[in-house]
C-alpha cells in the first residue's frame, strides 16, 4: 500500500492552557470539584508541565461543554465530527490530484461519539463520493485506531487491484469532556484536542513513494479498566489509570522486538508528556514529531500518529524507514512500517 498523499485539520477555535484553565475556572463544575481536584488542574493547566502548548476545540468556547447535557454533546459529535473529516480529506484529495468521485473506498475511525450509518456516509456525501464506493467505519478502538485502520486498507487494496482507499482519523474530543474528582477524568479534561488526519492510498509503485505494511497488534483484555470510556448518563466518560504509561512502553516494546527493519525515525501516538517520556527510555529514538504534535495540539486520540506522520513526511529528507505506533482502549497497542 503506497502512500499518494496525507492532509490534516483542527477546528478554527485554539487555545493555550492557560486560556483552557481561566475558562473552565470561572464554571459551576469548577467549583463543585474538591480543593485537591481545582489544584491538580491548575497545575497541569497553568505550570505548562503538560508539554502543551495550544488545543483546538469545535466550539468557540471552553466554559460551556463542561455544562452540556448528554444530547448537547451527542448533537456536536453528529454535527463537527463530518465536518472535521472533510476538511482533512478534501485537500488530501487535492495533493493526491483525484477528485472524491475517485475513490473506490473511505475507512473512517472514530471513538469520540457515534452515528449511524457512520461518519462514512456523511462525508461520502459531503464531498460526492460515487455511490458505488465502499464505506467502512471504525469504531471502538479508541487511541490507537489509525493503525488498524491503515491495515483494512491495506486488506482492501490487495483484494481490489488498481483502487483509491482514503482513510480518515477524527475525533471530537471536546465532545467527550467531563469533569468530576477522579484524577484521571481530569488529566483527559486537560490533555485531549480536536484533530483529524487523511491519507489517500494506492496500489502502485513509483517515484519515491512511501509504501506501509509489517502490521503487528497486542492486545491485553485483562487490563482493560485501565483505559476505556464509560457510559456516565449517557455522556462519554474517560477512564485513565495512571498506570497507563507503563502499560503503552511495555506493549509498544513488544511490537519493536516485532519489527523488520531499523527506522530512521519513530512516530507514536502522542498520549501525553508521561507516555513520550516512558516510550522514549524504551526505544533508541527521540520523539521529535510526537512532542510536536502534542505541543501544538494536545492528545487527539486516533489522529495523533498520523499528525506525526504528515511532519515526517513535509521533513522526511534522506529518510528510508519508518516505524509507526499507537496505543490506547483494549489495552491493545498496535504498530507498522513505512518503506521506500
């Protein structure tokens, strides 16, 4: 599978931390929180030791999401997720010079909100997808889903010779925020953004394309409730046990024994400060694109890794090699490599 291009997307709304922090101070879930909760917060928000910088948000405001209702969340899901995703994909398309009506299929992954029929058919139908193109929705895979993604793509390519795959990661984290005393609950609160990353995808070769595939997987069940959503009223509530840095560097470390070449650079999902510092004593790599990505836009959940990618590929310069990972809900932890 060879990669004809890659495009990326936040919402128009940014913020700093310490803009996130003054906003969400002034609200009634704010205050409600216990002494130790509010100074947490502050800490993470306005000391800059979350190794952020900015976060993007599909509403124009912070204070209000912390207030909305299951259905007010649902409602802004349903309404920015396709939005967000066309506006990836459109210039992906355009950097690829194919139009939407091109493409043979759309994979589009997701775990910030639900809609069905999915995301998939609104986008097809955003941009004028023909009817005849397969639509897939990945949903479920939380963090780590973009890889899995890339490898139903692939699966799709070598089934259909000749096709055009585009492939989506979007999330409307903000979609997804909750606030109550669990410390977890709140570094999600503090860490998460809005993203979405496209790729379009062929079967052939040629000039100094980057080719993907050597996918590997591991998943642990067992440690499941360590990192999941669950459903609180009906709103997406995120449960982080802070173990979970630990967890990413020992599974992420099984992948790497998997590898079958050595990479010029690594590219990971940027989960937080405390996952790229525990990868980073693991793998003989610096995480240069995986800070960035978190500096300039938080943890975007499925988005992330591709967000690397697309910095590798604008600086990729004598590069051969690639080695891809993200990790998340499962837990499951997932890898590939890119080639040319």
């Amino acid at each position: 599978m060879f990669l004809e291009s890659i495009a990326t997307a936040v919402p128009p709304h940014h913020f700093t931390q310490p803009e996130c922090l003054a906003a969400l101070a002034s609200t009634p879930a704010f205050a409600a929180l216990k002494p130790r909760s509010r100074v947490m917060m502050e800490k993470i928000l306005g000391s800059g030791a979350s190794g952020i910088a900015t976060r993007s948000f599909c509403l124009p405001e912070i204070a209000p999401v912390v207030g909305l209702d299951a259905q007010q969340l649902n409602e802004t899901f349903e309404r920015e997720a396709p939005r967000l995703a066309a506006a990836a994909l459109g210039p992906a398309l355009e950097k690829a010079g194919i139009l939407a009506a091109d493409l043979d299929a759309l994979f589009i992954c997701t775990c910030t909100g639900y809609l069905c029929p999915g995301v998939t058919s609104h986008v097809a139908e955003l941009l004028g997808l023909r009817e005849t193109a397969y639509l897939q929705d990945l949903v479920g895979l939380g963090c780590g889903a973009a890889i899995p993604m890339l490898r139903s793509a692939a699966g799709f390519l070598s089934l259909h010779p000749g096709a055009k795959v585009a492939t989506v990661a979007v999330e409307v984290c903000s979609a997804a925020f909750f606030a109550d005393d669990d410390p977890g609950v709140l570094i999600s609160l503090c860490l998460f953004g809005d993203g979405a990353a496209a790729a379009v995808w062929s079967d052939v070769p040629g000039g100094d394309k980057w080719q993907a595939g050597h996918f590997t997987t591991v998943h642990r069940p067992e440690q499941r409730e360590k990192i999941r959503f669950v459903n609180a009223g009906g709103k997406l509530r995120n449960q982080l046990d802070k173990a979970v840095p630990g967890l990413a560097a020992e599974a992420v470390g099984e992948l790497w024994a998997l590898r079958q070449g050595e990479p010029d650079r690594v590219l990971a999902h940027s989960g937080g400060r405390d996952v790229i510092d525990a990868l980073e004593a693991l793998l003989p790599h610096a995480l240069d694109e995986t800070r960035g990505v978190l500096r300039d836009h938080g943890n975007m959940s499925s988005p992330s890794v591709m967000f690397a990618l697309e910095r590798a590929v604008a600086a990729a310069n004598g590069d051969r090699r690639w080695w891809l990972t993200a990790f998340g809900a499962g837990f499951a932890a997932h890898a590939c490599e890119m080639w040319r």
